[in-house]
C-alpha cells in the first residue's frame, strides 16, 4: 500500500466508522418508535380524533424515513467499500467472534423472554381471582385470562427457539475453535 492510498482510505474508514455507529443507533431508535406506534395503535384503537391520526400517520411516516435513511447509510458505506477494493479478511476467529456475540444476545433474549410467562400466568390468576373465594364469572376477564394464557404458552415457545439457536451456535462455534467436535 502506498502513502497516498492509506491517506485516502483512513478517511473513508473513520467516516465509515461514524456512519455504521449512527446506523445502529438509528436501528435502536427504530425499535423504540416501532413500539410507540404499536402502543399508540393499541390504545387509540377506534379512535377518530384528528391528532390521534395524525400522530399514527406521522409515526408510520417516521418509520418508513427511518428505513429509507438506514439502506441509504447502508449503501453508502457498501459504495465505499467496494470503490477501495476492501474486502474484510474473513477469519475463523472473527466469525466465531460474530457469532458468539449472537448467541450471548440470543440467551439474554431467551432469559428476558424465559420470564415472561410465569408474570402473565400470575397477572391471569389475580384477574380470575378477583376475590380470593370465588372465582370470577366476568366474560371479558375469562377472555382476557384466555389470551394471556395462550401468549405465555407462545413466549415458552419463543424461549425454547431461542434457547436451541443459543445451544446450537454453542455447538457450532465450540466445533469451529476445537474446543469440541462439530455437529452437523
């Protein structure tokens, strides 16, 4: 590499750098107002008022800018990439790192997730024993009961997903280092 091309690419790596940091905080904001919106959706259900209408149009519209910015981000820095000829060096040490690091957030997701349902199975029981000597005759709150009981049972669900893709990129990764056979 000559001097004027590592003069060239240092700038385009640090500007890189910026961009992919704003692009993950822009993910994460994305998240948050994903699930703003949802809510919004939620508790203004039915509503006609014009400011809840707005406010619901207004979030999609931001969700969709926020989308169109992030592939734009995206391209770019896939532009400059590919106009330096740099290919990152794909290492084993570098794709057990990757994956390592997915399966870490995969187990913290399986362990949030993991308590879930013993909170929604409670929330149920308080709401069908309303009075602590009989039972509740409430319809809505039968529903209600209902749902949640059937939501626990999909968060159990997600929990052993989660926690067989956390078990299997163990098994995966453990092969890749040599720290133990790999599994097909």
């Amino acid at each position: 590499m000559t001097g004027s091309e590592t003069a060239t690419e240092v700038p385009a790596a640090g500007a890189i750098w910026s961009v992919e940091q704003v692009t993950a905080e822009l993910r994460e904001t994305y998240l948050a107002v994903a699930a703003a919106a949802v809510l919004l959706q939620r508790t203004g259900a039915g509503c006609a008022h014009p400011a809840i209408r707005l406010a619901r149009r207004s979030g999609e519209d931001a969700l969709d800018l926020a989308g169109d910015a992030e592939r734009q981000l995206s391209d770019g820095i896939h532009l400059l990439r590919a106009d330096a000829g740099h290919q990152d060096r794909a290492t084993i040490g570098g794709l057990i790192e990757v994956l390592d690091t997915v399966r870490d957030q995969l187990a913290v997701a399986a362990t949030r997730v993991g308590q879930l349902p013993a909170r929604i199975r409670t929330a149920g029981r308080q709401l069908l024993d309303t009075d602590q000597h009989e039972p509740t005759t409430d319809p809505a709150a039968e529903t209600a009961a209902g749902q949640w009981h059937r939501a626990a049972d999909q968060l159990g669900l997600m929990t052993e997903s989660l926690s067989s893709a956390v078990a299997a990129l163990t098994s995966y990764t453990g092969g890749l280092s040599g720290a133990e056979a790999a599994t097909a």
